[in-house]
C-alpha cells in the first residue's frame, strides 16, 4: 500500500510539474514562485534529528524517517520529495515549504 500512495505522489508531483490538475477551476501554478534560502530555514539533507523536529509538523517519528530516507535514498533532489514520506501530505508540505531547504 505504502508503494501505492508513493506512485500517487509522485505521480502528482510530475502532472503539477507540468502545469496539469485534476480539479476543474484549479488556480495554475505560480512559475515565478521562488523559496529563498534563508538562515531560518533548515538543510533536510544535513539536519539532524533534532533539527528537524524544530519543523512544525515534524515529530521524531517523520524526523526519523527523514534521516532514514536519506541513508537508503541518498539526498533529497527537491524539498517537495518530502511528500513521499509517509505523514507529508500536500497540504502540509505547503504549511512548512518555507522553512525547508535542500543543498
């Protein structure tokens, strides 16, 4: 199942890559909407545990995760590949994209 909603996700993230929705009447997708790395936001490749628990939303168990991920994965390539995690949904993605960054 987990392979499932991963699919899902990914798939997602290619058709909102693409300018593509679903949903009629959908607002498209702001090409020019940059996220500037500043020094609140934190490296989800280099953070640690702890570090990433300071993420709203981000409880040891996703933190922990996040640190597996990275091990077996290798780093993030996008912060928006955090959806693939169990526990990040789209909305709450959106809620900390902000805050997270990737080197």
């Amino acid at each position: 199942m987990k392979t499932l909603a991963k699919i899902l996700i990914l798939s997602m993230l290619i058709a909102a890559s693409f300018g593509c929705s679903s949903r009629e009447g959908a607002r498209p997708a702001e090409p020019n909407a940059v996220v500037v790395p500043s020094a609140e936001t934190i490296n989800i490749n280099t953070a640690s545990k702890d570090e990433l628990q300071r993420i709203p939303y981000i409880g040891e168990r996703l933190a922990e995760e996040i640190i597996e991920h990275r091990g077996k994965y290798g780093p993030f390539r996008k912060a928006e590949h955090l959806m693939l995690l169990q526990g990040i949904s789209d909305r709450r993605f959106r809620e900390i994209r902000h805050l997270v960054r990737v080197d």
